[in-house]
C-alpha cells in the first residue's frame, strides 16, 4: 500500500523551526549516500495527519519508495534528538517527538 501524500507549501522553518537547518543538511548527507544525488532544492511531502516530510526535487514516490523517504527522516530526527536533546526547548521535544511517532505509523500503514 502506497501512503498518500501531497506536495505541499511549507518551509522547512515553518515545519522545523530553528532545527530546520540540522535536520537539512543531516538528510542531505543521507540522501547523497542513499541515493547519490546532490540536493539542490527541497520539496515537502505532507501526509493525511500533517506531517511534513523534506524530500529533494530530484526524487519522488517513483525513485525511492515513501516509506525509505520516512525512514530517513526518522532516522535524522532520531540522531539529532540524541546529540542535541539538551539544548532543545520543551517546544521542540515536543514536535520531534510528535514527528517520529507520526512516521512510525506512517510506516506502519505503508507495510500494510
């Protein structure tokens, strides 16, 4: 089952607040491993619940599947939430918690 997702008008700052860089230039590095490409630009995809997911351009649900796309964003939220969860204010405890649940049950859903 394919999650549904639209490509949607919101920053990364907007989504991310002051993490939005870290959390850029940690998926950047990933996706240049995991897919060799350079990120350019980024996109966002927004699921049913409103979670914002980071994307680069040159991928889309064809290229790498949505729930590789998730997981890498989970995977960066979780090691920034490690190294830096002192220094983050309850508000963005909050949010990263609330996004890597979100995606957990978006990769549920998906493996369905």
């Amino acid at each position: 089952m394919q999650t549904a997702f639209v490509v949607g008008p919101v920053t990364a700052r907007f989504a991310y607040g002051a993490l939005a860089p870290t959390i850029l230039a940690n998926l950047s590095r990933r996706y240049e491993h995991e897919a060799g490409i350079q990120v350019k630009h980024w996109a966002m995809w927004i699921f049913p619940k409103g979670t914002a997911v980071p994307v680069p351009t040159q991928i889309d649900a064809t290229s790498m599947p949505v729930v590789r796309v998730c997981r890498l964003l989970e995977q960066t939220l979780q090691e920034i939430a490690q190294v830096e969860m002192r220094a983050f204010t309850e508000a963005d405890k909050f949010n990263i918690s609330t996004v890597i649940e979100q995606l957990k049950e978006l990769h549920s859903l998906s493996v369905a």
